[in-house]
C-alpha cells in the first residue's frame, strides 16, 4: 500500500529512521566542537552560570536572608524537616539538572545543535527531581511534553544547520503569530484547571492552593513553554519572546511580588535565565533577518536570471523568424 507517493508505509519509516540514527550520530560528534565553538568570554560565563545554578541547589540562601540559625546546607534542613530520605537523595540529581540546564539554554541561545544533547539529560533529571518534591507543573512539562519533544527536535534540525552547526532561524508570519496567541490564551486557560487536579492527583495537594495570582502564573508559564518549545523545534526566533515573557513571570512569582514569599535561591536562577533569553532573542532575530536579506538576494538573482533569459529567448526568436523570412 502506497500512502507517501511512490513510498510505501514501510519504506519511509525506514528512510526516517536511518535518517534519525544518522541525526544522533552527528548529535554525539558535535558535542567536542559544539563545547569548542564558545569564545573565551562565554567560556567563563558558561561555567559561571552553571556553577552559579549548582550552588543554588545546594545552599539555602534563605536561611543565611533571615538568619534562622539553620544550617546552611539544604540537605541538612530538609531532614530536621521530616523530608523522607529517597526524596532528599534525588536532591542531587538537582544538581546534574542545573548544570546541563544552563548548558542547554546558553547552547539553545547559540543556536548550536547539540543544544538537545543537554537538554535530554536536563529533562530526565529535572523531572525526577520534581516528582520527588511535589513540583506537578514541572513534572508534566519536563518528563510529558519536553522529553519527547526534545527527541523530535533533534530530527527537524538535523540538516536545518549551517557549516558551523548553528540553527537556520526563521520567522513566522503576523497570521501565525495571531495563531499563537490564541493557542497561548487556550492553553492556559486549560492549565489552570488542570495543574491543580494533576497535582492533588499525584501528592494530595497543590502548593498554591486558594491563591488566585499564583495559579494564573503557573498555568501562564506551562502554556507558553510547551509553545515556545514547539517554535524552537522548527527554529523560529519568536520562541525567545516567550521564553522572555516566561522568566519574567518566574522571577516576580519567586521575587515575592505575586504568590510565594521570596525565594533567593529560585528568583536568582530565574534571573539569569532570563539575561540568557534576551540575549538568545536578540541573537535568533539577528539570523532571521539575514536569511531573510539571503533569500531576497537569491529571489533578485533568479528574477534577473529569468528576465536575461527571456530576452535571449526572444532575439533568438526574432533572429529565427528574419532567417525564415530572408530564406523566403
């Protein structure tokens, strides 16, 4: 049975699938060089922020804000606090998460491919952590909808890369970003019904229960995250716009100002994801802009090509023509 043209069913799945180990195998190969590609300035901030991210994971900034006298070990206070001792154990696959996160999201705003190599790590790692503290919006994104769709997301970009592995960014039209925005306003309107019950399905509780601004940010930043990650998948720049509206979110909901009281340790790793996002958006629409002046250049050279042709065509058909009336 012939679905895809001349392909069979069978056929195509096959040719996708050689495809997708030959897209794995040059995702593992670019990892060196990818590492490699950083400029020394980068180099240092990279290291930095992932440093930075790890520290936040292991020491309770809170405690040293108030002056507690708790420990300043987050280990330490989670087990005076009853914190069953599996939960405080996966505590440091938080750690492995802040580190390949921040890799992740600085590759991701380099537009460099093996951006998915990290993030896979991230989400697996991440997720777990989420289950074990009651993170239920975390939990549904990270292991439901960013696993798979970083799998995916390494098959639409292989090819999709110029000679130095960096993403072809592209730009959507004003209809599809109308198109998003309504998918956005659905989305969270879904979420905010839907966070709660996950959560009180899978620990008995939602952490912002009866908080009414709170409840609209987390269903705000699950909606726009799950889209801005399916515009990352196809390479469009407008993801970072959202990716921006996100961590501005995160950041006043842990600053303090909306919800929760302030978290140091959240509203700093929020921060820097957010100087990280205006510096991927400014970054994948400066490409976007250079495809485009490309495109319009070849698009010149075509038309002039075809015009240059079209007038030989022609005198070659008026030469013809006085040949045949002189043979006349």
């Amino acid at each position: 049975m012939r679905l895809f043209g001349n392909e069979t069913l069978s056929t195509r799945l096959c040719r996708i699938s050689r495809t997708y180990l030959s897209a794995l195998a040059h995702l593992f190969r670019s990892i060196i060089p990818d590492l490699r590609h950083f400029p020394l300035p980068l180099t240092i901030f990279t290291i930095f922020f992932a440093a930075i991210l790890i520290v936040f994971n292991i020491i309770d900034f809170e405690v040293l804000r108030n002056n507690t006298g708790q420990s300043v070990f987050k280990w330490v206070n989670d087990k005076e606090a009853g914190v069953a001792t599996w939960r405080r154990a996966l505590m440091l696959l938080s750690g492995v998460a802040s580190f390949t996160g921040g890799v992740c999201v600085i590759l991701c705003a380099m537009g460099l491919y093996t951006t998915y190599f990290w993030g896979i790590i991230n989400t697996v790692t991440y997720g777990i952590f989420s289950i074990a503290y009651g993170y239920a919006g975390d939990t549904q994104l990270y292991l439901m909808f960013y696993m798979p769709t970083n799998l995916i997301g390494i098959y639409t970009w292989y090819k999709r890369v110029d000679d130095q592995d960096i993403a072809i960014s592209r730009s959507l039209t004003w209809p599809q970003r109308g198109l998003v925005l309504v998918v956005s306003v659905g989305l969270g309107s879904a979420f905010y019904y839907e966070i709660p019950a996950f959560a009180r399905a899978i620990t008995g509780v939602y952490f912002f229960e009866g908080q009414l601004a709170p409840n609209i940010c987390d269903a705000t930043t699950n909606a726009l995250s799950i889209i801005a990650q399916v515009l990352m998948m196809f390479r469009f720049w407008e993801q970072w716009v959202l990716w921006i509206i996100v961590d501005i979110i995160q950041v006043l909901m842990y600053s303090g100002a909306v919800g929760p009281e302030l978290n140091v340790n959240i509203f700093l790793m929020w921060l820097l994801f957010l100087f990280n996002a205006f510096f991927g958006c400014w970054r994948w629409w400066k490409r976007a802009k250079m495809q485009e002046v490309k495109k319009a250049d070849l698009e010149s050279v075509g038309n002039k090509g075809e015009g240059v042709h079209s007038v030989e065509t022609e005198k070659e058909t008026e030469g013809a023509v006085v040949i045949g009336k002189g043979l006349t």
